[in-house]
DNA sequence: CAGTATCCGACATGATACTG
DNA sequence: CAGTATCATGTCGGATACTG
C-alpha cells in the first residue's frame, strides 16, 4: 500500500508515476476522461464537449490517452469518417482515483479561495510597504 | 458525490477543480506534498529530500502551496535563518486521495509502460511506411 | 468529419549570481 | 540557511490553413 516510503522517492518507477500525475494534472485530460466516462463519444462531440479546447489540443490530449492505454480509438471508414473513443478499462479504473480527487477539490474550492485571498492581501501589504527604490 | 454532472463542466468551480488538478499535475508539488506528509521540515531537508529540484522551483512550488493554504510557513529568525514547512490541516487531507492517485499510478505503471511500448511500435511502423518525400 | 502541419507567443523551468 | 533576481531556453498551447 506504501508508495513513496519503501521505493524511496527516486526509484524509476517513482519517475513514472509522475508521469501519470502530469497527464493529470493536464488542462484537458481530465476533462475528456470525464466525458467518456458515461459513453463513447465521437471527436466533434469531444470538441464540443470540452468547449475551451482547440482542435490541436483535443487530438493531442486523445493521443496521448491512448498512447497510455486509457482510452481506445475506434475508426468507422465512412464518409465522412467517423471516429469513436472510448474508456479502456484501465480509463475506467483511473476515472475513480481522479473523481476522488475532484471531489476533494470540489469540496475544498471556497476554503483554497479564501486562503488565496488571505495570502495575496498579505503580499500585497508587505509589497506596499517596501520602499526600497534602487 | 457527483462533481461533473450537476456542474455542467463549464461552471466556475469547476474551473477551479482544474486548477487544484493542475498543483497536483506540476512535477514538485505532490513530491513536497508526500515528504511533509510524514513530519514538517526545514527548506534544505526539502530540498535535498527532492533531488532534481533547483532552489528557485522549490521556493515557487511551496509558496504556491502555502497560497492555496495547504502548507504553513514557519520562519524562526535565528542566525542562521530557519524555516520550516508542514502540511495544514487541508493539505492533510489533500495528501489522501493523492495518495490513492499514486497508489493507482503505482500499480498501473507497468501496463502504461507495455501500452506505450505497443503505441510506439505501431507508430514507428506506420512511419516507416510513409514513403511521401515531398 | 477528423485530423495534420506550421508558425508563433506565453509561460514554465533551470542555471547562475547575489543578499539578509 | 533561505531565499530573491535575472537571464536563457524549451515546451505548451492557440490560431490558422490545408487534406483525405
């Protein structure tokens, strides 16, 4: 169950798992995780989904995932062509740790306000009262 | 207990979900986060408990937490100066569903690693194959 | 529709040097 | 010891235009 502790912090597995908190920790991973967390969507419906989302942005984010293994990519040869992504399921089994965490985020966004709040209006004091020209 | 649905995704606080999601996704911020979880510690002993970090990433990766009110600062001003970190309450309580993100990283790693490794594989392939020059 | 390619600016980060 | 200031750089991300 330890994971820092008995691997020391260094070790290369502690590298990837790094890796893994900075696909979340992306502006848009999370975002379209939770989207295909009820369904399977098509690109547009991503696009439309995710709102502040260029098209770059969303197909490296799908790339990405699915580079990953977390979301898997399903081509219709139509015209025009369609294609589907999808939750794996280990996609599944990360959505559960990642939705925890955005509860507690969820939970904690008006104490984080007021605490940036509190920390800016102090730094502002100490700014304002250094008068240190040159 | 849902956190997508009824905000519609777009609302402000769901904004703010993803800049909580962002402190955890930037590189230093969980590590800092997993040694103060432990016992409060001093500048240095942060940074050498880090090791890749440079002076200046440690001091904005702590300030930003202590701006969200997740670390509390403690300068004791003594010769030499001394000043110790430590988990507040909140941040405490943030520690534990990273904690289970890492958990589910570190039990994730090598099927990301083998996903990747095919990812690759293929793409390198159908690089291989194109065979446009110009 | 679902991308890819290119350009470009903004920001994040590292290295280095200086300070109380 | 615990920072701050400055500079250089590399990556990220957006806008735009083109393609199968």
């Amino acid at each position: 169950m330890e994971v820092t502790a008995p691997v020391s912090r260094h070790s290369p597995a502690c590298m990837k798992v790094s890796q893994v908190l900075s696909r979340i920790g992306d502006k848009w991973s999370v975002l379209v995780i939770m989207l295909l967390r009820e369904r399977s969507r098509r690109f547009s419906e991503l696009k439309r989904g995710v709102e502040g989302i260029s098209q770059r942005m969303l197909t490296l984010t799908l790339r990405n995932l699915e580079r990953d293994g977390l979301v898997s990519r399903t081509v219709t040869p139509s015209i025009p062509p369609r294609v589907d992504y999808e939750l794996t399921e280990m996609g599944h089994s990360l959505a559960e740790p990642v939705q925890a965490l955005g509860a507690w985020a969820f939970r904690h966004v008006a104490q984080i306000d007021a605490a940036q709040a509190r920390y800016d209006a102090e730094v502002g004091n100490l700014e304002a009262c250094e008068q240190t020209p040159t």
